[in-house]
C-alpha cells in the first residue's frame, strides 16, 4: 500500500519538476536568456537572404559614410545597417564581438599590427576575409598595402588616409610676425617670437597621451622613416632598438628641446584635448599638431570656422624638401565569419569608385584612401599636398611595431618621461621591452 | 463496525500525518527560490567560477586558451605596474575611508540638530552621491583642468598662489582624485550616520548630562560608541568600494599622469580590454577579489568587537 502510495507522488513531484523547467526556461527565452535556435535568418532583420549588411565602425567613418550608405541602399536596394563607436570604444568591444560570433559583416580595424584589433593581429588569425580579388587592390598605394596585407592577402580597405599636420591660428601668427616654418631652426625662432608676443607657442594637450603619439609619428616621419626605410626589418630582426638607434633618440631630443625651451603648454599632463584644441581656436596658443581627421573640431571652436586656420607639415631637420608627413590610412575589412560577405564586398565595392571617394574624402576633410584621380573641394590639407604627391609619406610608427602594448607604453611612461620622472633611454628602454614581446 | 474501522484506515492511509505535513510545508519555501536561485546561478556563479578558470590560462580573446599553470600570478608579483597600482589602491582605500568616515560623522553631528535649514543640507550633501561616477569623472575633470574653475575661484579671492595642475601633476593627481571621492561619497556616510543618531536613546543623554557629562564627554562615552553599528557599516562600504574604484579614475585621468594614480581595476581593465590579455587581466581580478574579502573580513571582525546595545 505504502508503495502505490509513494509512485504517485514522486510522479507528480517529477511532473512538477518537468513543468517548472519548462516554465523557467520559457521565461528565460522571453527574456532573451535562452537561444532558441529559431532564428534562421530568413526574416527581414537579418542577413542573407534579405540583403542587409551589418557595420561596426568609428565616429568618424560613420559620418563620412552616412550619404555613402543612402547613394548604395538606392542603387541596390539592400540596406545597410551602421553601428558606431569612438575608436577606443570599438576596439575594446571588436575583441570580444569576434569572439563570441557577434561582430558585424564589415568593421573597422586598425592598420598593421598597433592594437588587438589590428588588421595584422586579426588577418594573421583568419578572423578577415580575404579580399585579394577585389578591382580596388590594383589602386592601393604601396604604403598602404603594406599595412593592408597579411601573409600576401589583402584584408583590409583604406576608406580615407590621415596626416598628422600643424594647425596653426593664422590671425596670431600673422599679429607675432611668424613666418610658417619649414625647418627646425624656423620653427624654434617661430616659437620664439611667438612667446614673446605672450602666446603659448604649441598647445600640448597631453592629457592621456594621444597627443604625444602625434609628436613621436610626425618627426619619426622625417628623421626615422625618411632616412632608413628599412628600420622596422631592422628592430624585427633585432638588428636595432628605440634606444640603441641614434634616429629614435633624435626624435625624442626633439620633443624634449621644445619642452626645456618652455614652448609646449602649462601644465600639459592636466588638459584634455578638447580644451587643448580650443585654446588654440582662442589665440590663447598659436599651434597643435593632430591629425587632419581633428580639423573639423577645431574648426568648430572658431568663429571663423576653416578660414581662421591653416596647416603646415611639422619640420624635423633643416631640410625642408626632405620633411615627410606621416599619414595613416583608416581601414574597414569584411568579417570572416560575416553573414553577407557579398554584400560587405559589394559595399566595399561601391565605396571605391572614384567619384565616392572623393565625396567621402571631402565630406570628412581628409586625403583619398585609395590612389585614384580625385579633385577635393576643401583645400584644408593644400600646403601638404605637394609632399602627398611626391610621395614623401610615411606611415604612423606605431603600425609597423608587434603590439600594441610598445605604444601604450610610450603614452604612459612618455607622460612620466615629459614630467622628468624618467630619461630618454629609460623611456626608450621600456619600450624595447614591450617590443621584444613580440606579436600579440 | 467493519465499515467504520475501514473507514478510519483509509482515512489514516490518505494522511500523510503531522510530520510529512511539516515536510512538505517546509519544502515550498525552498521551491519557490529555485527559480532565483537558478538565474543567480547562470547570471552570477558560472561566469564568475568560468571566468576565475581563466586566470590560468593565456588566453587572450583570439585562439583557444591554453593552461599555464600559476605564471599569470607569477608574472603579477614581478610585473612593475600591478604592483604600483597596488599601493594606489591600498592609499586610495585607507585614505578615503577615514576621512570619508570622519567627514561624514561630522557632517552627520552639525546636522542632527534643530537647524531650520537641516533638510536642505542633508539633500545638498547627499546629492553627489546619487549621480552616476562616470559623470561626477567628467565633471571634476573639466573643474581640475589648469584653466578650469577650481584655479580661476582660487584665484578670485586672492590664493592664486595655491593654484595647481590638480590632475596632470604627479605628486598630486592621486589626492585630487581622492579628493573627489570623498567629496562624492561623504554625503552617503552621513546619511547612515545619521540614521545611527536616530537609535541613540535621548534618556541616555539625559541621564548623562544630569550625571554632569558635557557635550564632549556625552559625544565620547554616550553617543559614539552606539554608532558603532553604523561606522561598520560606512567603513565597510566605504572600503569595499575605494579599492573596486575604476570609473572615476578612468574618466579623470586614465591612470595618469604616467602611472600616478592607476589602480588594480584600471590595470585589469587595460590589460584586458586594452592589450587582450584576458587570462591575465582575470588573474588580476581574482587577486583584487581576495584582497577585497581579507579587508572587509578583517574590518567587519574588528569593528564588530566595539558594538554595544543601548
């Protein structure tokens, strides 16, 4: 008796258990804990078979492509769906959204191998399509290509090229006097002359240290890069380091010249850029060095708008015709694992027809990111054109070095190194280091 | 007869009797938390045990992660910047909770008093604390900046010469954070503070001042020893959260200048988020996990031996 009175209960209590269960994980799937594997792609919000094409990218690219994504919804009828992010924001999200099977058809990727999230690091794991054939591969210039390419494939499409320029108040260098520089030593007199007119001569907004990068890339450009292309083999071979190579010592004499010599900003460490960017938009200070993808916002802070500045390519030695300007090109590569490679191609596709890459590079003020016939209608970056042309370029250092712990390592300890804490060959010493780590 | 004891029987069969009664009375509580349970189980524990596994890998977000024993905590005690983000954290915790303590009870003491603007107060000081720290970061930063209004009001009333580069000068960046941390959560301390002075029994006081105790005597021997409760409850939280601390520090100054006011949560972020190493970057978290349960632990046990009941 007791027996028939038991398999009744533990029947209902495993039948309860059973409608609990299912109870839980209907609600867990509600809430959208539970993949319930019933999304096959063939609604109208997902990829495929309906045409979207999904895109993480920056700020920046966001604004650029904006009409660019409306001119390819209305040609092919597809659409394509943007999602953005600040560069950092990106990078730090891209990681983890490859990872788990949930990044974008198209991203944007760093160039070479400066960041996790490099077009190197990430087409060395087979995480980027290959995109070799493309009809656009023939029109990369060969600086870009070398950060485009992985083991012979090209994974990645520049959208726009940056330089990294000197912006300067044209109405204060004009009340100091102050010729534009075209060598060191007119750029020493021209901050000379600029603080004794009671103007700060450069804005170093250094807080966080992406300013500081801009000045190691820019004289790199000239005194480095210019003089032994070849220097990059050379420290991957070990052949040199930061601070056995008399050039990447100069480089950083040079920021320290500027620095002893009481040109930079006040209390440098302590401000943002944002404010750094305004001070010289107030003719508080006379000049900033940044990439030309920063010129709208300064622009923004003027009241003249554009007219109130002008750039010059940032001397590094006293021959003029040999300053290079150090420009970087802005990649978007195709996911491996996209769910609409060919639309991502096709989009790609679309983006390097020369008429749209003009329209890009003029919407965003920036150069072409392919090598293309394109007449710009902004001539913000004119005084640099002629050496754009000549190809006296070069890329940002940083891309070419194995990880990117060697420059966050350069912006931290660079700020301690500003400070006095620590030397130059200290400095340099701590950045041989993160590079003998190698590839990330 | 038959029928009746029949009856009786069954109807001792059908009962499951006080006990079982008892049993299965108390079994409902339990069921009705599985479904918590299980949600805090997927949401909380298995990230949390999964993500602690990883502390003995290399894995770094790409390939598949590999074991490597111990060498991630190795590498932590040789790696130079943990360690100095260690005694940050350490400085920025004993800092804050002291003086966040003692700001807060004296905050707390002005304004448990009959003062007609008390109300105001108590909301004015208390408001920081109810604004999320990223904003308070963005906030104090602009105020810190060398040209921002905490220099421009120093130098209206005539201390100029007390003017600062309150974020971008190494020697003092790290207090100007702790600064803004206190002056964040002081608010918070007093209202616990606060609520403490209400159970302060005002006979007791009474009685103390006809035993002739002046204010400062009834303060020490009367009312602070039965805040005790409270103080353990302020300090634990005020410890707990100093040495989680991240937001703040990275909005204002990122870690810098150099590495002057980086702490554990900055390092683990950055080696995480930043650099990709996520095996490390846990390894980091686990260490931070177990020196934030020895403080508490050792905090709670040691204020708890002064409670006293009123």
């Amino acid at each position: 008796m007791s027996k028939h009175s038991e398999n009744p209960t533990r029947g209902t209590r495993t039948a309860r258990t059973a409608a609990a269960t299912l109870v839980l994980a209907t609600t867990l799937a509600g809430c959208g804990f539970v993949n319930t594997g019933g999304g096959d792609g063939s609604d109208g919000g997902t990829n495929g078979t309906s045409g979207t094409v999904t895109a993480y990218v920056n700020t920046e690219q966001s604004a650029g492509l904006a009409p660019l994504v409306e001119a390819f919804e209305q040609e092919t009828g597809s659409t394509v769906d943007v999602s953005s992010a600040t560069t950092d924001e990106l990078n730090q999200q891209l990681r983890v959204q490859l990872t788990s099977g949930t990044a974008a058809d198209l991203i944007r990727v760093s160039p070479g191998s400066s960041s996790p999230v490099a077009a190197g690091v990430l087409g060395r794991a087979d995480e980027l399509a290959d995109l070799s054939d493309a009809g656009w591969v023939a029109e990369l210039s060969e600086d870009t290509r070398s950060l485009a390419e992985v083991e012979g494939e090209v994974v990645a499409f520049p959208v726009s090229r940056n330089a990294i320029v000197m912006a300067y108040n044209r109405e204060v260098f004009e009340r100091a006097g102050v010729e534009v520089p075209t060598t060191w030593s007119e750029l020493l007199t021209a901050c000379e002359q600029l603080s004794a007119a009671g103007v700060t001569p450069i804005s170093t907004p250094f807080q966080g240290g992406i300013y500081l990068q801009f000045w190691v890339y820019a004289l790199a450009a000239t005194l480095v890069y210019a003089e032994n292309p070849e220097i990059d083999a050379q420290m991957a071979a070990g052949e040199t380091s930061f601070v056995s190579d008399a050039r990447w010592n100069e480089t950083f004499a040079r920021i320290a010249q500027l620095n002893d010599a009481g040109y930079f900003s006040d209390g440098m460490l302590g401000i943002p850029p944002d404010q750094g960017l305004q001070s010289v938009a107030t003719g508080e200070s006379a000049m900033v060095l940044l990439v030309s993808a920063g010129l709208p916002q300064l622009y923004g802070y003027a009241e003249g708008g554009e007219e109130a500045f002008d750039v010059f390519a940032l001397p590094a030695n006293e021959d003029a015709s040999s300053t290079h300007v150090a420009i970087a090109p802005d990649f978007l590569a195709v996911n491996a694992e996209a769910e609409n490679p060919e639309g991502a191609r096709a989009f790609l596709d679309f983006l390097a027809r020369p008429e749209n890459v003009e329209a890009y590079a003029d919407e965003m003020g920036v150069l072409p990111g392919l090598a293309v016939d394109a007449e710009l209608s902004s001539d913000a970056l004119e005084p640099i054109m002629p050496m754009f042309d000549s190809g006296r370029t070069a890329g940002y250092a940083n891309y070419l070095w194995p990880n990117g712990d060697v420059q966050q390592t350069m912006l931290q300890s660079g700020q301690e190194w500003l400070d006095g804490t620590i030397d130059t060959p200290a400095l340099l010493e701590q950045m041989d280091a993160e590079y003998a780590r190698g590839t990330s | 007869m038959t029928t009746v004891l029949d009856r009786a029987t069954a109807s001792r069969a059908d009962d499951p009797g006080p006990r079982r009664r008892r049993g299965r009375r108390a079994v409902v509580p339990y069921a009705l938390i599985v479904p918590a349970l299980l949600f805090y189980a997927v949401v909380v524990l298995y990230p949390t045990v999964a993500g602690g596994v990883y502390a003995f890998t290399d894995w770094n977000g790409r390939r598949a992660a590999t074991f490597v024993g111990l060498d991630n905590f190795v590498q932590l005690g040789t790696d130079p910047a943990p360690r100095s983000a260690l005694a940050n954290t350490l400085l920025i915790a004993v800092s804050t909770t002291l003086l966040q303590t003692l700001l807060g009870l004296a905050l707390a003491l002005a304004l448990h008093t009959s003062l007609v603007s008390r109300n105001v107060l108590r909301t004015l000081f208390f408001a920081p604390a109810l604004l999320p720290p990223v904003i308070i970061g963005f906030l104090w930063q602009y105020v810190l900046t060398p040209s921002g209004p905490m220099n421009d009001a120093l130098s209206a009333v005539g201390l100029g010469a007390l003017t600062q580069n309150w974020l971008g000068d190494p020697s003092i960046a790290l207090a100007s954070v702790i600064g803004v941390i206190i002056w964040q959560n002081a608010g918070l301390t007093m209202v616990i503070y606060l609520a403490g002075l209400q159970g302060v029994p005002e006979e007791l006081l009474e009685a103390a001042a006809i035993d002739g105790a002046g204010r400062w005597q009834r303060l020490r021997r009367v009312t602070l020893p039965l805040l005790v409760p409270a103080t353990t409850i302020a300090m634990s939280l005020t410890l707990i959260g100093s040495l989680k601390l991240f937001d703040q520090v990275y909005v204002m100054t990122g870690g810098g200048p150099g590495y002057a006011t980086e702490t554990l949560s900055v390092v683990m972020y950055k080696e995480a988020f930043v650099s990709g190493r996520y095996g490390y970057s846990t390894a980091i978290a686990l260490v931070l996990t177990m020196i934030v349960f020895a403080f508490a632990f050792v905090q709670l046990r040691g204020l708890r031996r002064f409670e006293v009941d009123a």
